[in-house]
C-alpha cells in the first residue's frame, strides 16, 4: 500500500483512506458530464471535471468522500465541478454517514468558466453550513499539490475541522497571485521559505488557524479522521457556539498583531 | 453613486440612520413598517480581516438584540468592493478564516430566523462576493454594479488564452466575463434593479422573496446561464438514491 498522501492521485488517497475494498465510487464517468465550456475554448475535459466523489469506510465508520484532482486545471472548480459536488452533499440523507471528507487540492474557481465556478461554490458551501447543521463533522483534509486557496481556503475553514499535513498550504491569494497584483516585495513567490511561513502547515497551527498538522501520511491522516468522527460522536459541535468562540478569538488575534505592528 | 443618494433611493430620505465610518456602513432604516438593520462597506474598498470581523461583530450584535422578539429585524447588507486585500501579513493572519467566520455569522443570522439580503451597489469581487454578498438568502445588485472574478486581461495572462479570444467569447458567453447580468444568468443574482426602478418597492417586495431553499441552480437553469448544472446535481442524486450501503 501506498502510504505518502501527497504523491497519491485523487482516486487513490480516496481509496486507500478507507478500509480495505470499501470506497464505491459514484458516476465516474458514463454520461456527458464533460464541461461544455472548456470544450468551447478547445481545451482538454475530463470525464469527472476533476473532482471524484464516493462513499466507503474508514476503520468502520461511514464516510463520504469528496475528492479533488489537482492533475486537472489545479483541482478548480468549474460548473460541473461544481455541481457534482452539490448533488453529492445534498445526498447525504440517502447515506447517513458520521462524517463527510473533503479532500481539497485546488486553487479555487475555474477562470475559464469563472462565474459558474464562483456559483456553484457558493451552492456549496451553503449545502455543507446545512449539513454541519445536523450536526455531521465535515471534515476537510489539505496535503495536496495545490493546498487550498481561494474559494476552497474560504470552504476549508468552513468545515468543522481541518487536518493539514505538513505539505499543506492554506490561504486566500495564493503567493503567485499577490506577487503579480503587488510585485516580488509584498510576496516573493520563489522563496519557498517564506511562503512555508506564511501559508504552511506549522504556520497556521501556530496561528490557530488548523487544529491537526499530521505527517504526509495516509495512516496518520486516517487516525486524525477516526478521532474527529469519535469525538463528534460523544459531543457534537454547536454551530452557535463555534461561531461565538470563534469570534472572540479571531478578535484577540487581530488585537495581538495591530498592537504588535 | 455617493451613499446619502444612495440611501434616499433603498430607503426614502429621513427613513435611516447609517453611520458611515470610512469604508464601513452600519445602521438603521425605517421602510414602510419595517425596521431594516443596514451592514455594508462602500467606495469599493478592499476588505481585510479587521473589516471581516467588523462586519462580523454587527451581525452578531443584530442577533444578540433581536434574540427576545418575535420577530426579528431583516438585514441588509449594502456590498461594494473590489476584493479582499493582497498582502502577505493578511495572509498570514489567517484573512481566509475572517472571511469563513464572515459567511458563519451571516449564515448563523439566517438560522436565527432574521432574513438576510444583499446589494450590491458598487463592486463586488471574487471571494468578497462568495463570503459577503452570497451568503446572504437573497441577492441583488444595482444595474450599474459590477461583479466579477477576474478582469478579462489578467484572466488572459493567467490562463494564456488570448485577450481578443476572450473578448469575443465573452460577447456569446456569460460563463467568465464580468457583468451583473452575467450573474443574474447564473442564478447567483436573484434580481437587477434599473435605474428606472423604484429601489424602494423592489426592496420590500425582494425581503419578502427572501427564501432559505436555496434554488439558484434552477435559476441558472432557467436562464439558461447554467446549462448543465442542474443535470448533473439531478443525476448525481438519483445515482446516490439508488445505491444501497
């Protein structure tokens, strides 16, 4: 078995996350699903528009699986994308899992298919508030080529908990983004420790930004899902509350940084 | 538009009491027998984690006052802005949980039973649109906003596709080029409001619209913006339905 999270292909971390046989994939392909708008530009589609979803278990529990193929247009998500996403969260009621995955490697919207993209990912995140509502764990996993950022850095910390692994990044503009808007003195985007510091695994663990930094590992990613579902299990997160604690807590931490500055 | 217009026509003049401090807007308004808490940001101003969070804070006070009457206050938040802030130190501050904690709190407004409404009267932008505007259950948008991900020529230097090939698809296509009629396509606006308008009849008329199903893939559908949305979430469900586990 493959064990280094970060070399493993969408299908195969969905995969090899569960238990042995048990990931059944959903639509993976067999109807037009290809995005008629990349088409139109004549660039390369795929049959899943780059996200794979399905349902399996993990050490027993059942989970569903949200998978994000970075090969394709850096995991982006497009109209199709998009959808298949939504129809797939929506469906939770057809499953009753103990937890929803994502595993998020993607810079955000699609440009090519920008207002769609920017839509449909409003469409989810409203579909996992719901879900979180009932109080199942959406539990979103970073470790991937091109972490999470843009809308899916938003939707990451929408989720109940985060498990970065210490490949990870997390953000909003990605350093190439803001080097290119503000110029190589806001964000050197080459210097790969600066960007480690700013956007890496330990650095948003310091900051409170992510509760699990784990090593770049399915078994160790896998102990982080089982003990999150567990604990949801004997005391489920409160919406209300979350937000109140979180709010006190974003507050200290801009206190902190204005009076530092 | 300046705002003192600007709230004369959402709101009448005299029927409000907006505090305008710098970039932020925050207040009251009085329509018809309705009492309107106002939230919002003005002259396009780029929103950061301290302007995320004081947006947060009056969306949590709204909730904390109205949490004994039977009837909670509508809030309407007033959107222009041209994005979140590029800076490095925001990013390290964590601007991306600001911005989640943003759409938490307008989304906690709507369990609360307080309606939430958007619009946009200038700008808004990208991830401020997801995390702002969108949250909220209903969104409008002036016809002279703008709204978008991208301009067309950075579009064009990021996926290499040429800016004339952009320009004219987008003349055909309402799938990446900015516009608020673009959106309105999409189903991610509900409802553009002319010049021409009344603003403040289609704002009683739209809080009443306010809905929590949230049927903008129908809309996309309908307009036919979104062409294959729709489809898919259908299928992708009847699939889900069918599976037993």
């Amino acid at each position: 078995m493959k064990e280094n999270y970060y070399e493993l292909s969408a299908k195969e971390r969905a995969f090899y996350l569960c238990d042995e046989n048990n990931f059944t994939e959903i639509c993976p392909k067999s109807f037009d699903f290809t995005s008629p708008h990349l088409r139109s530009l004549n660039l390369s589609v795929s049959e899943n528009d780059g996200v794979l979803i399905g349902i399996g278990r993990i050490m027993g529990f059942k989970v569903m699986i949200v998978s994000q193929d970075s090969s394709f247009y850096g995991g982006s998500v497009g109209e199709i994308h998009g959808a298949r996403i939504k129809g797939f969260l929506d469906s939770y009621v057809y499953f009753e899992p103990e937890g929803i995955i994502f595993l998020i490697d993607s810079g955000g919207v699609r440009l090519q298919e920008a207002n769609a993209g920017l839509v449909g990912l409003s469409e989810i995140i409203k579909s996992l508030l719901n879900i979180r509502k009932k109080g199942i764990p959406v539990i979103a996993v970073i470790g991937g080529k091109c972490g999470a950022f843009g809308g899916m850095g938003i939707l990451a910390r929408l989720c109940s908990e985060i498990i970065i692994t210490e490949k990870g990044r997390l953000g909003l503009s990605g350093p190439e983004v803001i080097e290119t808007v503000k110029g190589t003195d806001e964000f050197n985007s080459h210097n790969k420790e600066l960007i480690l510091k700013t956007v890496g695994a330990q650095a948003r663990k310091e900051i409170g930004e992510v509760n699990f930094v784990v090593r770049d590992s399915i078994n160790q990613i896998k102990k982080a899902i089982v003990s999150i579902i567990i604990e949801n299990n004997i005391k489920p997160k409160d919406f209300n509350e979350e937000v109140v604690t979180e709010h006190e807590i974003l507050k200290k931490r801009l206190h902190i940084f204005k009076n530092e500055q | 538009m300046n705002s003192e217009l600007l709230f004369n026509r959402l709101f009448g003049v005299g029927n409000y009491s907006i505090t305008i401090d710098g970039f932020f807007l925050h207040g009251i308004a009085n329509v018809g027998d309705k009492e309107f808490k106002i939230i919002g940001t003005c002259k396009s101003v780029a929103i950061d984690s301290k302007l995320a969070l004081r947006i947060s804070e009056k969306i949590l006070e709204t909730i904390f006052e109205d949490k004994d009457k039977a009837v909670k206050r509508s809030i309407i938040f007033l959107v222009d802005t041209q994005g979140h802030k590029l800076s490095r130190l925001e990013e390290y501050i964590g601007i991306n949980g600001y911005f989640a904690h943003m759409a938490k709190c307008i989304f906690l407004a709507g369990l609360c039973e307080h309606k939430t409404l958007s619009i946009v009267h200038g700008e808004a932008v990208s991830g401020c649109f997801l995390a702002f505007a969108m949250m909220a259950d209903r969104v409008c948008a002036l016809e002279d906003a703008k709204i978008y991900v991208m301009d067309l020529r950075a579009m064009s230097k990021i996926t290499k596709i040429d800016y004339e090939k952009l320009l004219e698809l987008s003349k055909t296509s309402p799938i990446f080029a900015p516009g608020v009629y673009n959106y309105w396509l999409m189903g991610g606006v509900h409802e553009i409001w002319f010049n021409k308008d009344n603003w403040q009849e289609k704002l009683l008329k739209a809080v009443d619209y306010v809905s929590k199903i949230d049927n903008r893939y129908e809309l996309g559908a309908i307009r036919q913006g979104r062409i294959k949305a729709k489809e898919v979430i259908s299928v992708i469900k009847s699939h889900c339905k069918g599976i037993n586990v």
